[in-house]
C-alpha cells in the first residue's frame, strides 16, 4: 500500500483530516502548471465541439460546464491561500 507524501506515489484512499499534509511550494507550481495544461486543453477540445456539433450542443454545453468547474477549482485554491498570505504579512 502506498502513502501521499512523495512524489510519485499514488493515494489509495480519501485522506482524512489527520492524514492532510500542506501543499509544498514545488507541488503548487506543478499543480499550477497542470491546471494552465487542462485550461489549454479544455479551451481546444470546446472550439472542436463547436466545430462539430454546434453552439448549442450538449457536447458544448458540457464542455463549458467542464471549464467553469475547472475555473472554480483555481479559484477556490487561491482563496485557500489567502489566510497564509495574511497571516504571513500581519
């Protein structure tokens, strides 16, 4: 069974709330980067679905919904760094 916390190993489970460990600063930038690679990636695959299917398509429609919800992940981690940042400069 392999545990979080090197990279490379694979979480087998949901963590609990004692299992949690901080975000390392090099993990934030490669999850950064992986997010900028989906956002690419999501952008290409609805201009194919418009291409394909039409605007109002259900393909596009969900590959909208699939942008917004990865556009509310980003947010949502940068909220959650707000608190440090604070704390940091108070």
């Amino acid at each position: 069974m392999l545990r979080a916390g090197r990279p490379g190993d694979i979480i087998d489970a949901m963590p609990t709330s004692t299992d949690l460990t901080p975000l390392t600063n090099e993990r934030a930038v490669h999850l950064r980067r992986d997010l900028t690679l989906v956002e690419e990636r999501l952008q290409d695959i609805a201009i194919l679905m418009r291409v394909c299917y039409g605007e109002d398509s259900q393909a596009v429609i969900r590959a909208d919904e699939t942008a917004a919800a990865l556009e509310r992940l980003k947010w949502e981690l940068e909220r959650a760094k707000l608190p440090k940042r604070a704390a940091a400069s108070g």
